[in-house]
C-alpha cells in the first residue's frame, strides 16, 4: 500500500515560526520539513479527490476557522457513517506526544494519518482498494509541478502523499494568542484584568486544570526537542459511570481498546485547550456543548446522569482522574476562569492564509 519514495529534491532549511529560544518539535528523519512539501500537502488536505468516492476532504472535517476542528457531536465520514468521535483540533500537532483520541501508540503523524485514509472502521476517506483510481486524479499538472518540486521527480504515491500531509499538519502552529503575547512577549497589556485572575485559577491547585493541561501546548501530550519527561496524557474524567462490567458505555472505552487494561477504561487522551473557545462541542463524543457547562462538569467533579441509555454518577467512577476533585466557583470566578480560555484564541492562526483552501484563494 505505501511505498519506499526517498525525498530526493534539494530544499531549503525550514524555518519554524517559533517565539525565541522555544524549542523545536521532533521531526521524523525521513520526511524532514520543506515549504515545497507543505504547499503540496496543503493542496492535498483540501482536495476531496483525496477520498475515494470525491464527497471529502481533510478540510471536511478539520475547518481553518474552527482550529482545524468541526462543529458536530461527532464526525461523518464520505460514505455517510456516523463515527462515536468528535473531530480533534489540529493545533500545534507537530508537538503532540500521542495523536488519537485513544491509542499511545501511535505517535508519528505519518502513522495516524493511515487511518482516516485507509481506515474501513469506521471509513473516513475510503481511500482502500481504490488507490490507483485516486491517484489517476491526483494526476494533474498542477501536482505533477507540486510533486516535483517537493520530491525532486513528479511521481506522486500514496507515501509521498502521506508525508506531505503530515508536513502541512505540522506546519500548522498556534502561537500568537493573547495569552502568548503576555507570557512570550512580555506584552503586560495584552490580557484584561479578568483573564489575569482566570489564568490564576487556572494554575491554581484549587482548580487543578494545569495538572493536565499544562506547559506551552496546554496538555501533558506534549514532546519536543528539550522534554525529559514521558507523561501518559490519558484520563478517565468522570464523564462516564454505566451499570455492566466496565461501568462505561461499551460503544467507546477509550484507551482499554488498545491495552486492556482494566486501568484505562474512559482513558482518553488530554487534547489542548489552544482555541478551545473555537472548537466546541467538547470531550471524545463531543457531549458537552459548550465551554461554560465544561467548567460545570469540571467544578462537579464529574457528571451525574440521571435518566437516559447512560444514567450513571461518574463522580463515582473508579477509574476517574485524582485530578478530577470538584471545585467551587462564584459567577464572577468562572466568568474570569472563561474569558482566560478565550485568551487562548489565536486569530491570526485560524485566518493565516498560508493555512487556507489553495484552490478558492490565491496563494
């Protein structure tokens, strides 16, 4: 399915856009960054011929203007399947240690991005048994110049698109939001006296948010090239507490349908919270609908469902989070805590036109 393609073009040295002294991420030694490889997978990741039956994009899913996220519950893949997930923002994707709701194995954005390609459980892109009809579209002009300058030659497979993807994702970085201009500019004025006191709870040990979402990229799914330490960035929050054997619901289990481990039912991976103010709804299923009634799961210490398919008091679950205590909040305190988390919102990101659909504006 994928072949050995080497990177044989001669480019230029690729410069991260990166605040002064802040570390690189790790970049696979066979698929280094170029601009020529991003600008094909750019035009790729918004391609529908990308997907077998020319119904979807990547960009179907992952919106610029939502952080490369999508405003469902949960994803619908080109052939019309519901999936149990909900679309994760890419969003400073070069620096995630893990790359799927649940699975810790899976660390290499060349790897992740099989599966929506290749994947029949649930089918995303339905790309499958249809490879040469594909790439029999992708075999254009236009690509054949985008291949060559990126490759050195302008033969086009499913490996170089796979690595020209994973380029254009990792190129995707976020880091110029007010609360970046506060901490990284030293720009005191670039946070209100509200968002001050928000980031102070949200580093506090009262609320415990940084615990998990903590360090530059806001979650403990994090790896670069300065990093020490190994975090398992997967926590069972209390979303969940079913009658049954696993007290959660059997449609998603979270990480212990990669390790069964009885552990690490409702384990889901920790996302970022850069955008989150853009990239509701929220958590694996996308069942918490906005970022206010985030805070009000988070101050309950976890949910209490008392009617329904799932009624269960996840406060209660054995496998939650020590993390996930409970808290209180006056109006005003969680009016502070929200307007912190808006601050997280990098505008130029979501309208950077380097970041943008090449075939509806120039480029």
């Amino acid at each position: 399915m994928i072949s050995a393609c080497g990177d044989k073009a001669a480019v230029k040295s690729y410069q991260w856009s990166l605040p002064a002294d802040f570390p690189k991420p790790h970049i696979p030694s066979d698929n280094p960054m170029s601009v020529e490889k991003i600008a094909l997978g750019r035009h790729l990741f918004y391609d529908p011929n990308l997907s077998a039956n020319g119904t979807q994009s990547c960009s179907s899913c992952h919106e610029q203007a939502l952080a490369f996220s999508e405003a469902k519950k949960v994803s619908i893949g080109s052939t019309g399947q519901t999936h149990r997930r909900n679309t994760q923002a890419l969003v400073n994707v070069a620096f995630n240690r893990s790359l799927t709701w649940a699975n810790d194995e899976i660390v290499l954005l060349e790897r992740q991005i099989l599966l929506p390609l290749f994947g029949d459980d649930p089918v995303e892109m339905g790309a499958s048994g249809f490879e040469s009809e594909i790439l029999a579209k992708l075999n254009t002009v236009k690509y054949r110049d985008l291949t060559q300058q990126a490759f050195g030659d302008d033969k086009l497979d499913f490996d170089r698109i796979v690595k020209a993807l994973a380029s254009f994702s990792r190129s995707l970085i976020s880091l110029n939001s007010p609360f970046d201009r506060y901490a990284y500019q030293m720009a005191d004025d670039a946070l209100s006296p509200a968002q001050i006191r928000g980031m102070n709870l949200f580093f506090s040990e009262k609320l415990e948010c940084h615990h998990c979402h903590g360090g530059f990229n806001f979650t403990q799914s994090t790896t670069h090239e300065k990093q020490q330490l190994d975090l398992r960035a997967f926590h069972n929050t209390g979303l969940y507490n079913t009658a049954g054997k696993y007290s959660y619901p059997l449609l998603d289990t979270g990480l212990f349908e990669a390790t069964s481990k009885v552990q690490d039912v409702g384990r889901f991976r920790t996302p970022s919270l850069r955008n989150v103010e853009l990239t509701a709804p929220y958590m694996h299923d996308g069942s918490i609908d906005t970022l206010s009634q985030v805070i009000d799961f988070y101050a309950a210490g976890g949910r209490n469902i008392t009617q329904g398919e799932f009624i269960g008091d996840g406060r209660v679950n054995k496998q939650k989070s020590q993390f996930v205590k409970g808290f209180n909040l006056d109006e005003t305190q969680k009016q502070d805590l929200l307007a912190f988390l808006q601050s997280l919102t990098d505008n130029e990101f979501v309208t950077n036109p380097a970041h943008s659909n090449p075939f509806t504006k120039p480029d």
